[in-house]
C-alpha cells in the first residue's frame, strides 16, 4: 500500500487552503451529529412489515441489507479509509474481500446465535476503526510507534466488529424464527451488493481525484477530516450509551 510522506503538512496546504477545508470539516461534522441522532434507529415501516412476514422473503431481506450497506455512513467511511491509497485493483479486492469475511461471518453467528451486544459500544468501536484507518493512512503509527501494523489483519479484525454492528441492527427488526436462516442469507447478499455499490462509486470519484494535481495536496486533510468524523462517531455513540 502505497502512502504518501506527511512530513510537511504546512507546505502542503497553505494557510489560504486549509480555511476552505475547515468549511467542509464543519459541514461533514454536522451531517454526522444530525445522522447520528437516529443512528440506532430501524426504519418503523421497514420493522412493521418484517414483523407482520414469517417464511423466507429473499428479495425484501435483500434490499433491506443493500439499503443498510449504501445508507451505513460509519461502514462506507471506513471503507474509504481502506482504499484511499490502493491503485491496483488486485490489492482493493483482497482488502475488500477480509473486510467482507469478517462482517458476514460475526453478522450471521450474532443474529443466528442471538449474540446480545450493546449497540452503542459495538459502533463506537466501528468509529474507532475508522479513526485508526486515517491514522494508518497519514502514516501516524511508524511515526509515534515505529511499527506499521498489519494492515490485512486489522482490515479483517475490524470488519468481525462491523459485523457485529450490523447483528444488532438485524435484531432490531425482531425477524421472525421462521426462516431465518435464509433470510440472514439474503441481508448479507443484499449487503455485498451495497458494498461493491457504494464501493464503486468511491472509486470513480477517486479515480478521477487521483489524476488531478490536487489529490496529493489534499490527501493529508482528507484523513485529517475522516479522524475528526471518527472521533465525532465514537462521542455519540459513548454519549448514547452513558445516556440509555
């Protein structure tokens, strides 16, 4: 995984730039507070209908796993994080594939097993996972630390925590015994489909980043805002904890 050196933040974003970048901190910081006031939140309609089905509905379970996928702010982030400086599509597919091997494996043991998690704590851990990602990114670990944690491992380790995020959501829904099992199937193909959907559109607008001179200038304070919104995950989650 290629990163870029840091060293020398000030050189690359001159005083003049780093104004209008704090405008789009600010933005980005108050679209996460305002999304994360219903972060736990199940949509009624969409909890109404799954109460009132029984039976395997392949195609409902499947759209419910692609909307939760694409609308999941937290997941996409972290997914950028993980892409940001991958160029060769071999590399996005094996980190995409451990991400995807650990969120499926955890969301359907937890719902199938009934895994009782705390919501709160479980997606102020996928805020932290976020956080580290940027951290990763900016090359903060050889630089505190001289270590580079294993990136792969972490990638896989972070999605089992995703994984579990989703369980709790799932378990809101209150799903019906009544095949269970193939529906659970059916949201975890619904959130691949989501996945590669939103995974997509990250690339093409990285694609075209990538080949304007800006990319490089604006990398540093890209990671720079996706810890900040990784923090403000963490805090809300915390606070809804301490508060419920």
């Amino acid at each position: 995984m290629r990163v870029p050196n840091f060293k020398s933040p000030r050189r690359l974003f001159p005083t003049q730039r780093w104004v209008s970048w704090q405008v789009w901190i600010t933005a980005l910081l108050g679209l996460l507070f305002t999304a994360g006031v219903h972060a736990h939140a199940v949509a009624e309609g969409d909890k109404g209908y799954i109460q009132e089905i029984s039976g395997v509905q392949f195609m409902p379970f499947m759209y419910l796993g692609a909307k939760h996928m694409f609308t999941g702010y937290d997941h996409i982030l972290f997914l950028l994080g993980v892409v940001f400086f991958l160029y060769r599509l071999k590399d996005i597919g094996l980190y995409v594939t451990l991400f995807a091997i650990g969120h499926s494996t955890t969301m359907l043991a937890g719902v199938y097993f009934g895994t009782a998690i705390n919501g709160y704590l479980i997606d102020a851990i996928i805020g932290l996972s976020v956080v580290y990602k940027a951290l990763d990114n900016l090359g903060a670990f050889q630089r505190w630390f001289g270590v580079q944690p294993n990136t792969k491992a972490a990638t896989l380790i972070f999605g089992l925590f995703h994984g579990f995020g989703l369980a709790t959501k799932i378990q809101e829904y209150e799903m019906s015994p009544d095949g269970l099992l193939g529906n659970l199937i059916a949201f975890n193909i619904g959130v691949e489909a989501g996945q590669i959907l939103a995974l997509t559109c990250i690339l093409i607008a990285m694609g075209y980043w990538r080949r304007s001179r800006s990319f490089l200038r604006h990398a540093y304070t890209a990671n720079v805002v996706m810890m900040s919104a990784g923090l403000v995950l963490v805090g809300m989650q915390l606070t809804g904890y301490f508060l419920t």
